[in-house]
C-alpha cells in the first residue's frame, strides 16, 4: 500500500467492466495532468468489487500507459483490500452508526420517502427496528435465501464540499449502504477508505459523480480520515445528448484505430486548449482554470468516415 505520507496524489479508478470510452479517457487524463500540474503523484485503482469482465484491468491500465502515462506504485485492486472495508465498517459499527437494512429494492421505491428527501434515498424503514424486529426480519430473509444490507446512519442533514470545478456541491446525506445484502463493500465506503489510505488528496472524476462527494466526505470524516479536493469534470455526451457510452457506435481507442481519430487533437479542443499533440503538449497546456466546463458532444457517426475531430464534437 503507497503510504500516505509526502506530497499528496491524484488517481483513477475505473471499473474494469469492459473497454474504456474515450470519454472516460478523458477523465483519466484529466485526473493526471491535474495531479501532475499540481506537483502531486498519481495512482491507479481498479475498483473491481462489481461488475469484473476479464483482461479489462490490464487493457484499461495498458491504454493510459501506451498513452504515455506514468503511474506511481503498483495499482491497487479494490479486492484485494476487503479486509481494511471490515475494519472501517466494525468502527463505524462501535461508534452506533450501523444497522441492518432488510429491504428490497421494491420496499424502497414502495414506502414513502422523507421530506426533502433526494429522489432514491433510503426511507429509514430499517432504522430504529428493535431487536426482536431484527431478528425476526433476518430469519424472513434468511427463509428467502438473502441476507441483510448494512447502512449508515445519519440525520439527513445538508453537506457541502468545495469543488474545484463548480465551486461547491451540496447533497441531502442519507443513509447509504456500507455492504450490499449480497455481501459486496459498496462503492463508497470502499472509495472512501481507499482515497484515505491510499494519500489521494486529489479526486478528478466525471460529474456524475459530485452528488457523491458530501457524502463520501462525511463518511471520511466518520473515520478520521481527511477530505479529499474535489474536480468534478464534465462529461462526454453522445449523439442523444446522453452521456456517452459503448452503444453509440465506435467509441473506444481500439474501436477509433485506424479511422483518422486524432485522440489528443479531440482531448484538447474539447477542453477548450486547441489541440494537443500528445502527454507532453497536454502536460505544458493544461490549465485547470481555463478548462471548457460544460460537456461535449461525440458523435461516433460523424468520426465513422475518418472526418477531422473537429466535426465529431460540438459545444453544448
Ligand atoms: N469506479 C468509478 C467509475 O468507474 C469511479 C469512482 C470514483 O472515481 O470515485 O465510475
């Protein structure tokens, strides 16, 4: 495990589910160049507690380095640390901030939400059950062949972070799964520990992951651990205007060889510095300040037959 100490560190995390989108290239490039610009080191997770397909790890860390990407110290699988989400989960559970949740997902949607409830957020239907409650609900789920979810417990209230992007993100906190009833470490106490122990001080990541981030810094500071600087990114849209993704038609590096697809030159001008020429260029010309902030447009069609970047993107 990289210590925590020195200067600090930037990351990414992909989920090895499959071939990187060029969109979720340009994150990870942006999670770099901000780390590096910064002066700060990069590390790589693979958050693969969820949702694995073979050889997907080694091809998405294989990419960034043939991109010319330096990463410091062994990436860390996310499975492999399963042992440190226990410990963190045990804590939080001596503190009085952990009960079991016998839900389904059909409870949820079906029981009446709280008051200024985030759509989604958990009704507290589990929350103050007594004991002879819970032990009469595990044996229903038991019969079922299921197991009980474990949750956070807080008090509703409103969190905001600083993010260097948006300038701060503010989410109602609720009671989020801590493991799923199947017995995965759900992504963000694991994200939480991992960022924590692994020095990151620094998370780049897609904007569709801000409404995550006053909450996993509550949960960071649940555990004594320090909150991390948040640069929520914008994301890449596809045709529809919906983020981007692997059904829009040609979209990943391998899919994009050999059509023409200039990767920097596109990664540049989306971003609003004119396009690159490759990691050096980006390196010298990356100025977080001066980043487009609203997301863009790729439209694989438009790329099919070898036209220029630059008629594959539009402003949004
Ligand atoms: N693993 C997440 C994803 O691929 C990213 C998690 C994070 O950056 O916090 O979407």
């Amino acid at each position: 495990m990289q210590a925590a100490e020195g200067k600090g560190a930037g990351r990414f995390a992909p989920s090895p589910s499959g071939d990187l989108h060029i969109g979720n290239v340009r994150t990870g490039m942006l999670a770099y160049l901000w780390a590096r610009g910064s002066g700060r080191r990069f590390l790589w997770r693979d958050e693969d507690l969820d949702r694995v397909r073979a050889g997907a790890a080694e091809r998405q860390l294989a990419e960034f380095r043939a991109l010319g990407v330096r990463i410091d110290g062994a990436p860390v699988a996310q499975s492999a640390r399963t042992a440190g989400y226990a410990d963190a989960c045990a804590r939080l559970e001596e503190a009085g901030l952990v009960y079991e949740c016998f839900c389904s997902r059909r409870d949820i949607l079906a029981a009446p939400s709280a008051p200024h409830a985030p759509p989604g957020a958990y009704p507290g239907t589990c929350r103050d059950l007594d004991e002879g409650q819970r032990a009469q609900a595990r044996e229903r789920l038991r019969s079922q062949g299921r197991s009980p979810a474990l949750r956070l417990r807080t008090d509703g209230g409103e969190r905001t972070v600083g993010d260097e992007v948006r300038g701060e993100v503010t989410a109602r906190l609720d009671d989020l799964v801590l493991r799923r009833g199947d017995g995965v470490w759900a992504y963000n106490l694991a994200v939480v520990v991992d960022d924590g122990e692994m020095g990151i001080d620094q998370v780049v990541r897609g904007d569709d992951l801000a409404s995550s981030a006053p909450r996993q810094a509550h949960l960071a500071e649940l555990l004594g651990l320090p909150v991390p600087q948040y640069a929520h990114v914008p994301l890449v849209l596809g045709p529809t205007g919906q983020r981007l993704a692997k059904r829009d038609g040609a979209v990943t590096l391998a899919q994009l060889a050999g059509t023409g697809f200039d990767l920097w030159a596109w990664m540049g001008e989306s971003l609003g510095f004119g396009p690159w020429t490759g990691l050096d260029d980006a390196l010298a010309g990356f100025d977080p300040a001066r980043m487009v902030r609203e997301p863009v447009v790729f439209d694989p069609d438009a790329n099919a037959c070898g036209a220029h970047a630059r008629s594959a993107m539009t402003s949004r």
